[in-house]
C-alpha cells in the first residue's frame, strides 16, 4: 500500500467530513478538529496515568464508537495509530489490518451512517471489497456494525428510550431510530455478540444523538444522550468521552437522575464546556451550549473544567463537580467564587444550603401556569364588571374573577411579571444577554397567562418596586444564570438569589459592595450579563 494514498483524507483539501450538511440538531456530525480535541484530552490523560506513554503507540488498546455517523472519530484513531504503531509494526498494510480488525469498532446510528462511517474508515462503504484499505474482513460491515433495529412497546412507549409509538412505529422501509447500543437490558451481553465474547473496550467515544422528538422540537422532544452514557459505563471501559448537550448541568426534562449521577461521579477527569453551541457546530440551532467530558475508571479525584466562548480567553480551574449544599453544576468558573460570597455574606457560611428556605428569593416565584390559564388562552375584549385583567401572550384581556381557579391570594396583591421564556436570540447564546425577559409591575385586580411568571405577592407599590430594581441588577441576573441551562426561567432557577429588604431601589453599585466583589469579578458580570431598562424590553 502507498502510504500516501492511504488514510490521508484529513489531508484532502477539502476534508469531506469538514462539508457534509447535518442529519438534524439531534444527530450533528463531529467536526474533524473538534474530533480531535477530544483524543488530544484522551491523549493527555493517558499519559498522566501511564507514566508519560503515547496511547497512540499501543496495539493493544482498542476503541469503541458506540454512535457512529460520520466515522470521524474512528478515522482520526486509526490515522493516529497508523504512526504511533510504525515501530511497532513496520509494513503498512500489517499496521493498518491490525488497527482496523483489532483496535477500531463502531456501531451505526442508520443505514446512512454507516455506510457512511465504513466510507470514512475503510476508504470503501463495503469492507470485505477490493476497494477497502483493510484485507482481513470476511464481511461487508467489518468492524462497524449495523442493522435495523425495532423499539420494544409497552403500551405507548419503548421500554428502552421512551420513544413513542405513534411516531416511531415504522415500516421496513423507513428508519425507527432505535439505536442499538441503548436497546437492551444486557449490553455487555450483547457487545459479545457483536464483536465477541472476549472483547473489552479501553476507550469508549461518540457524539450520541441528543434526543427523539415526536414533532415538536424544543417542547415535545426527550432527551436520550444520557441513555448513551449510562449504557457505555455499563461496559467499564477506562476511558469514556462524549460530546453531549450542556443542559444536563441543571437537570431537567428526563435528564435529573442522569445530573445527579454524573455530579456525585469522581471520576470526571475533565469537561470541555462550550457556552455556544455553534462555536462546535456552526449553524446548528441547540440553546444551552455543548461540552465534552472525559471519564476516567480509574484516577478519582477534582474535575478540571474549562470554559470556551468564541474569542474570551479560556477559563480553566480544577475543582468539585458540586458545590456544597448546591443541587446543579456551576457552569461558570468566575461564578463558583460570586455565589460563595453572596451566600457567605447573608448567613455566614459558604454552604448553599445555608442560605434558610424563607430568605430564597425562589419562595417568591410561582410556578408555570400560576393562574391556570395555558399560554394560549385569550381572555375577552372588552371589559365587565367584576373582571380581572389579564396579561396575556399578545397583550391585555379580561376574565371573570370566578373564572379564576388557582393562586387566588395573589389577584387582589401587588405583584410583578416576568416571561416565562427568556428574551429570544434565534437559536444562538449570545453573550452579554438579559438572562431574564424584562419584569414589570403589575397592580391589584390582574393576573396571567402561562405566558408569565408570577413574583409576589407584595402588599404596596413600593416593595414591588424595589423587586423590579433588584432583578434589574447584573449579579442578581447572573445568580439566575447560574441555575438556568435554557431560555425557560423557572421558579427553580431562582434558588440562588437570596431575598433583600424591600423598602429601598437597590443598584448594583450596592450589591457589589454588600457582597464584597473583586475588580475581576465584577468585570466578568458585567461581560456575561447585558444592563437592563427597567420599563423597556
């Protein structure tokens, strides 16, 4: 074999895996140098486990891609291992059958995909033809392995990813996207069935799809990436790394069991975290941002983490993955030392949940709905006696007061509103940004939709006044962002604002001299969170 002519498809100009259009938001291909990133992390932390060696130097370690699309991170392995193992194995053509039967698997996502991955790894969608790089394989899938796979129903949703019938119940001819790898109860077990009964992974890598949607992305779409990672755990690799979604830092929507898990872990060696997704992958529309993690069996210890957004310079500190007292994941280094002042200063200890349930400012906020009326209602034109007026998705409207079912002590109170979705940027993190829809007051006799928060209830204009200044000020915003992982601000988000005296407009002048903030502290607020007109949007 030429050795040019092998395996140097980084090399082309372009790249191909650099142009193909992504599947969905949901199924993204990786970036060949973002690829590489990751094995530059996994590169790095096998060094510093293994008394400095090169991993790409090793013909024993072998590597799983348990969600392969593009192929993309098989092919930078191999090209890696075809000159790390030159000494080893000196002809090229032993070198590469080693590398391609022995160290490099992947399971395919779609039939798509995996021709697609085999195109990428084996110069040829079919790896037993004289057109593949390899000589060794007896079968057209070689070691990247596919084949259409059925949910498992029980009553209206698969027993495995919760997918639902109606939309994903196919015929043969369409994709289910019952993705193999999270599909059994046994994956050990089935692992050897694919590709033996003595085969262990040391590396397990991918960009799992992120979610199933079934029709209505962003609302009706469950998360399944953490199925991915629960499942390759399962395998007790050495090494794993995924490039996932940064929402699972707050919990969520399916994701809560799957943050506390990977919080308590100690075996995160690092998370890469990218507060805009398209900073990865350019044009694709995923709020919350992205990052990539590498977990290590066997070196427990402090997560170094390290924050990336377009041209700030990286921020990057060793730490605990869960501040104490705290239920999510500070995703911001600078904030970590912000949030210890501010709950030291009001109870005298760095423990969050010190902060006493009556002083959190969340006690104050309702939950979605807080009236009963979903974010479509309209209430009436015109106004009769007995109504109150409603703030609702498009402007004002009227309602019976008995109409009225829930949260009845707060009509009658001073009181604000506040969107229940986060001022809107298109499909970008854009920073700095309000972080919160601008509040406003509302008086006695007036209740809302679903379209709002709720944050009362207060007995005169002047302490709902004093409210509105203080959600105004940028620490108070950016306590929020520290609890918030998308554009919906709920109730939970604020459990890191602690409540303040009512009676006075308050300034952030104020709230960085009360909490006793550093120059750079009070630089990085001001960067990351946008001023705020109070009475303008």
């Amino acid at each position: 074999m030429n050795e040019q002519a092998g395996f140097t498809l980084r090399g082309r100009n372009p790249d191909v895996l650099t142009c193909i259009a992504n599947l969905s938001n949901d199924e993204v291909f990786t970036p060949p140098e973002f690829a590489n990133r990751m094995l530059d992390t996994l590169a790095e932390a096998w060094a510093a486990s293994n008394n400095g060696a090169d991993i790409w130097a090793d013909s024993t370690v072998t590597f799983l891609d348990p969600c392969t699309k593009s192929g993309v991170f098989l092919r930078e392995i191999t090209t890696r291992l075809i000159a790390g193992l030159a000494g080893e194995i000196p002809d090229l053509q032993q070198r590469v059958d080693h590398i391609l039967t022995r160290q490099v698997f992947g399971i395919g996502i779609t039939t798509l995909t995996s021709l697609l991955a085999r195109r990428s790894v084996y110069c040829s969608k079919f790896a037993n033809s004289e057109h593949s790089v390899a000589t060794h394989f007896e079968t057209s899938g070689g070691n990247i392995w596919f084949e259409r796979t059925n949910h498992t129903w029980a009553g209206d949703k698969c027993v495995f990813c919760g997918a639902s019938r109606e939309a994903f119940s196919r015929d043969g001819e369409l994709e289910t996207h019952a993705y193999e790898f999270i599909h059994t109860d046994n994956i050990k077990t089935r692992i050897a069935e694919l590709f033996g009964g003595d085969m262990q992974f040391d590396v397990i890598i991918g960009n799992p799809p992120y979610q199933l949607d079934d029709g209505g992305y962003g609302t009706s779409a469950a998360p399944i990436y953490q199925l991915f990672v629960e499942q390759a755990k399962k395998l007790e690799p050495r090494y794993l790394t995924m490039v996932i979604p940064s929402r699972w830092f707050a919990g969520g929507k399916g994701l809560d069991e799957f943050r506390g898990a990977m919080l308590s872990d100690n075996r995160l060696y690092s998370i890469d975290d990218y507060l805009s997704a398209s900073d990865v992958f350019p044009g694709v529309g995923l709020k919350g941002g992205i990052c990539y993690f590498l977990w290590d069996r066997d070196r427990p210890g402090d997560c170094r983490v390290t924050t990336h957004f377009k041209d700030w310079p990286d921020s990057q500190t060793e730490r605990p993955l869960l501040e104490k007292g705290a239920e999510v994941f500070i995703r911001f280094n600078e904030g970590v030392s912000i949030l210890r002042k501010v709950i030291a200063r009001e109870t005298g200890q760095a423990d969050i949940l010190s902060l006493p349930e009556e002083r959190r400012f969340d006690r104050l906020v309702s939950s979605a709905r807080a009236f009963g009326f979903r974010t479509f209602f309209k209430g009436r034109k015109q106004e009769e006696p007995g109504d109150v007026t409603i703030y609702q998705n498009g402007g004002l409207g009227y309602v019976a007061r008995n109409e009225v079912t829930t949260s009845q002590h707060l009509i009658d109170s001073w009181k604000l509103f506040t969107g229940y979705a986060a001022p809107g940027t298109g499909n970008k993190d854009t920073y700095p940004h309000r972080i919160i829809s601008t509040p406003f007051v509302a008086g006695p006799g007036t209740i809302s939709s679903e379209t709002y928060l709720c944050i009362g209830p207060f007995d005169t204009q002047v302490e709902a006044e004093s409210v509105l200044s203080y959600l105004s000020c940028r620490l108070t915003r950016l306590l929020i962002l520290l609890h918030k992982s998308s554009q919906h601000v709920t109730r939970r988000v604020y459990t890191f604002v602690p409540i303040q005296d009512w009676t006075k407009t308050w300034s952030d002048t104020e709230l960085y001299d009360r909490y006793g903030l550093a120059d750079e502290e009070i630089a990085f607020i001001e960067k990351v969170v946008r001023p705020m007109e109070i009475g303008g949007d």
